[in-house]
C-alpha cells in the first residue's frame, strides 16, 4: 500500500477519533500523566512496532529504539531515556527486545560495510567476538540467530550494570531487567531468560543465559 503524509494525517484523525469515542476522555487523562510499567528497549527496524507486539496502550509503555537495540555506557541518549523512565516515572520491568533478521546483527556477523552505522554496529561486533568460539562451532545457518540472541543478552547486561540500575538497587527501588527475541516470521516474543532483579543477579545471570543459548544454538543440553 503506498501512501502519502497527507495520508497519514487523515488516519491519524480517524484513529484518534475512534479512540476517543471508544472511551471518552482517553486523550485529557493521558495528557495530565504518564505512569507506564514496562520500558521497551529495541530495535528500530519497522516490523517490530514496540506497543503492537504486546497490545499496549498508548500511556503503557516508555520506548528506546535504535539501530541493532544496543545500550551502551557512553551513550548519553539511551542512558538518560533509562535513567527517567527508572527515577521518575518508576517503571517495574526494563525489557531490551532484539529480533531475528536483524540488519544490523546481520552486518556485525558478515563484516558487511553498511556507512556510518557501522561504528555503531562494532558494538554487536565486540559482542561477536567475545563470544566467537561458540559462535563458530554453530551451523553457519543458526549462527546469526544465536547472535541476535547474545547481543540482547548482553545489551541486558549493559543495562542492568549502568548506574542508574545499580543507584535504583541500591535505593531498594524494585525493578527488574528482562530479555527477549521477537520472530519476524511468526511474530511470538521468546523470553531469553536473562532477567534480573538485583546486584547479585547481575553478576551470573547473562553468563548462563549465553552459554544456554550457544547450547541451544547447537542442539545441545545447557551445560
Ligand atoms: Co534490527
């Protein structure tokens, strides 16, 4: 379907008028505070619409999204979206949401030279390399999807060690950090089983969530 902006503009009259007739007054509440629960952390690839996959509402859910979902410590933008979302509209869960297919995983895995984002994607790179045994004893078929895998779980970890994190913990603030992978061709989220709810978790949770998901890549029991 191709459509034009002024098309655009048009629909967004007709859903935020049925919005409002569905329930009278949607817009006037949301309008004097947000309170949502969850932040989403992901991808800003167009198939992977944060609010859609989960059936939330405007006002529901805080969103982060860029290229690759990567949350890096140098970077002020998503550390500072992380750092409001925990310290002033108290989010309980922190979900970082990759998915498979990913362009950028894909780039990071092939060495592909895409522009300026490639500097960006050396962050999936590193991760990559970090863990490049594992990765080359895989099926050259699954080693792209395990890839999209790790890199979740270790941009989980970079945010669960960021200091907002460690501050919110430390003040007894109960927040949990989460995992998952979304699936282009069957649109189902999977839990990465990274989540983690304090300081201690910090520390040996995405270790055994990494060498799980390198098993499961290569058809093994976890070990
Ligand atoms: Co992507």
């Amino acid at each position: 379907m191709s459509t034009e902006p002024n098309d655009l503009l048009a629909a967004n009259r007709a859903w935020a008028g049925a919005t409002e007739a569905r329930e009278p007054g949607f817009f006037t509440r949301l309008a004097r505070q947000q309170s949502p629960r969850y932040m989403w952390i992901g991808c800003a690839d167009s198939r992977v619409p944060a609010n859609e996959l989960v059936s939330l509402l405007p006002g529901e859910l805080f969103v982060h999204r860029n290229v690759a979902n990567v949350v890096v410590h140098s970077d002020l933008n998503a550390l500072s979206t992380v750092q409001f979302a925990v310290e002033h509209l108290k989010v309980a869960h922190i979900i970082v949401v990759g998915h498979y297919g990913c362009a950028g995983v894909r780039a990071a895995m092939r060495d592909l030279r895409v522009g300026l984002a490639d500097n960006w994607l050396r962050h999936v790179q590193d991760v990559r390399l970090r863990h490049r045994e594992q990765l080359d004893a895989l099926p050259p078929e699954r080693q792209e999807d395990v890839l999209c895998e790790m890199n979740v779980i270790e941009q989980a970890g970079n945010v669960a060690r960021s200091t907002v994190l460690q501050d919110a913990w430390a003040r007894g603030q109960k927040l949990a950090v989460h995992g998952w992978v979304y699936g282009l061709r069957d649109g189902l989220l999977k839990d990465l089983g990274v989540t983690m709810d304090g300081p201690q978790a910090v520390l040996e949770v995405p270790a055994a969530a990494l060498r799980r998901c390198a098993c499961a890549g290569a058809g093994q029991e976890p070990q």
